[in-house]
C-alpha cells in the first residue's frame, strides 16, 4: 500500500486528518471475496462544466459475472438468479460503490471512476464488500427529519398517526410468530442470528402457538422495550411502502435532471417501480433544504438502460443535475454557475455509499410539502497541512486538537443556552 507520492493526491501526506482515514480504511470490518479481476478500466468522473460538483462521485460499475461470484464467495448462494447488483466496495485503495453496467463485455470486467481511488494497493486481490443491495431498508422517521417536514408544511397530524398505528402494531406482534419475525426484520432485530426467518420457518410448520410459549414471550417483550423505547425517545417511527435505498449514478444518461429511477425486488413482493413525485432526504437532516422532490420514471421504457438492467434495489440519480446559483455579496448579484448533483442537495450526500430516504408520494400523498427550501451548499471546510510527510504523530496531534476544539464548541453552545 502506498499513501506517499501519488500522482492524483500529491497533498496527501501533508493532510494529517486524510492521512489517517486512508490508513484507516484499510482496517475495516467487512466481508471479503477473492475474485480474479480480469480488466480493470479507471474511467474519468461526470463533472460540472466548472469541476465544482461530481456527478458520479463514488459510483463506479461492474460486470453481471462478477456480482454473481461475489454474491457467491459471501453468502455461498447456489441461486443463479438471486444476488445483489450493486455492492459498497474496498478495492486496492479505492472505495465506493459498484453497480452492474450491462455494456461491460468480457469477464470479470471492473469500471472504477478517479473519485473512488484513494490510495494505492496494487498487490491486493480481495474485494471486499460493507454492504450489498440484496434487500432494501425500511424507512424510518426521526425527531430532526419530523421538525424540518413540520416546517415544510406537513401537519403535526400526520406523524402523530403512523406513531399510534406503530405502537398499536408493535403490541399487536407478540400474538403470532409470523406478525413477531416482521417486526423483528423491519426494526433490524436479531438478524445476526437469522432469527426472523427462523421464526417464519416454525410458523410454516403450524405452531403459531408457540407465541404463548413462555421463552418466546420473554423474547418478544424484550423485543418490544426495545422498538417502543426508539419511538418514545428517537422518534424512530416505521413509514410502510417507503423506502431507505443506496444511491449509484445513471451512466448511461437516460434520466432528465431531476429524474429518479427506483427498482424494488422483495422476495414475498416481487419486482415493482416506483413512479411519480417522491420526496427524497438524507440523514443527518439539518438544513431545511436537505428535503427534496424529485420524480421517479417507474417502469422503465422498452430498450432503454433500466429495461435491460434495472439495479433493484438501489436509487439511480441523473448526472444532468440541477441548476445552481452562486451569490456574488460584493454586487449583489448572481449567475448560473453549472448543474448540481441532487445528492449533494441532501446533506451534501454523495454516491459511495450514502443511503437515501425516499418516500413515493403517489402512496402517501399527505407527505407533499407546500414549498421546498433551496439547499444549502455544504463547502469542505479547509484542511490542515504540515510542511513534511505526516507520521502517526501528527495524525494524533491532530487528533487531539479535533476533540478540543469539539469539546469547547459544545461548551461554548452550552453557555448561550444558558
């Protein structure tokens, strides 16, 4: 591995605080499959005309075959037709995500952008893998993200009414195995241990009544503590038919600015698109303009990209953007600067790996806010540097003035509170 030197980061053994987390990165914990890579093509990113924003930021691609074998070496799937097609990668310094791109021919063919590369590791033939879209995550409400819906127009009412019918349903779940594996799967219980899938096989079985089996109760109660207590604290509500999915580029130039397109497969479900307006945020949500409205395509047209493949489980952004304005305080006045990625719109998200809270409102009309805010511009702050290469000295030293300097912002907040 090589973090000195490199021809696209010369600055990088200079920033203590990137120096470290490229170090870093080569020690997380994730799954790891060793597969022969035959080709590895690095491709240029999507930019703004003015290289200010990256539409493809972090979003690379892959062949069908290599996705099925990853699939294989992790999970040890024998089904040829069930596997994720896109992963969260690490990949000889580059991180990201990749998504199948059915124009790769050949085998074993890997499409990484510059903005994925971070350093080198040129020895190494793992690819491992954080995350994979095998199935997508429930979308949640939280205390933040409700004040800014709030204050974008959505009556207090709303929320108010999926909280009851959560609480109602958490309660309700204890009386039937089948009704418990749910909500365990969808407040991400127990799935280390396969529990709700192993609870849905005994219910298969006829012995639903094994809900009243004193082990089971406890279990269930516990269960219960837990997913009420987030409601009563994080304001962690369950909205049904919405959706938290990871974010990959349209490479192919398919989708208009401001178009979405968004292929769900569920194992009972099937296959569905959404379609129409849907609302799209990010967590953590702070500015009110980290909410906004995009438009899915659904199903998508005969011969076009998606028909061919249709990345389920993923959301797939345009790379044409949005128009963005740049304010010039001296004049007061301002000009079109290029187009904005819409996930750079969200928190100031990006494509390696970011997931997205989409709700469709085609279903759940009552969340269409009456105005949207501009976003905000989330600028990098600016780095620190030193005038030698960085040793773990000064990634510490570092370290250290991140926490003082966090700690006496807290306190200061703390003293205007008061």
């Amino acid at each position: 591995m090589t973090f000195r030197g490199l021809e696209y980061d010369r600055h990088l053994e200079y920033c203590p605080a990137r120096y470290g987390a490229r170090i870093s990165q080569t020690f997380s914990a994730t799954d790891a499959a060793v597969v022969d890579v035959d080709e590895i093509l690095i491709r240029e990113d999507i930019t703004t005309p003015d290289e200010r924003y990256i539409f493809t930021d972090g979003s690379g691609g892959m062949s069908e075959d290599i996705a099925r074998e990853i699939w294989r070496l992790i999970r040890k799937s024998r089904d040829h037709n069930d596997f994720p097609h896109a992963y969260q990668i690490r990949f000889q310094g580059s991180q990201g995500m990749i998504s199948i791109d059915h124009t790769l021919n050949g085998s074993n063919v890997l499409s990484l952008r510059r903005s994925m590369i971070k350093f080198d590791a040129p020895s190494s033939t793992e690819i491992e893998i954080p995350r994979a879209t095998d199935q997508p995550t429930t979308y949640y409400l939280n205390r933040p993200l409700i004040m800014i819906l709030e204050g974008l127009g959505i009556p207090y009412q709303v929320f108010q009414g999926f909280q009851v019918h959560a609480i109602r349903e958490t309660q309700d779940a204890t009386q039937r195995l089948s009704a418990a594996a749910h909500l365990l799967q969808i407040h991400g219980l127990g799935l280390a241990f396969r529990l709700p899938s192993t609870l849905l096989s005994i219910a298969r079985l006829g012995l639903e009544f094994l809900a009243k089996d004193s082990f089971f109760k406890l279990l269930f109660r516990i269960a219960v503590y837990h997913v009420l207590r987030d409601l009563k604290h994080r304001a962690r509500i369950p909205i049904p038919n919405a959706w938290t999915l990871v974010g990959v580029a349209d490479t192919h130039r398919h989708l208009r600015e401001n178009e979405v397109f968004v292929c769900i497969r569920l194992r009972e479900r099937g296959v569905f698109f959404l379609e129409g307006p849907v609302l799209i945020s990010r967590s953590p949500t702070i500015h009110p303009g980290d909410v906004q409205l995009a438009h899915a395509i659904g199903t998508p047209p005969m011969r076009s990209c998606f028909a061919k493949e249709s990345l389920p489980n993923t959301i797939v952004f345009s790379v044409k953007g949005e128009l963005y304005y740049m304010v010039i305080v001296a004049v007061n006045s301002s000009f079109c600067a290029g187009k904005r990625p819409l996930p750079t719109c969200l928190g100031g998200g990006d494509l390696d790996g970011d997931p997205y809270n989409i709700i469709p409102l085609k279903d759940h009309p009552y969340f269409t806010p009456k105005h949207v805010y501009t976003p905000a511009e989330y600028l990098p702050p600016l780095k620190e540097y030193v005038d030698w290469s960085c040793t773990m000295t000064d990634v510490a030293d570092f370290f250290m003035k991140y926490i003082v300097s966090d700690v006496s912002l807290q306190l200061k907040n703390d003293k205007i509170q008061s």
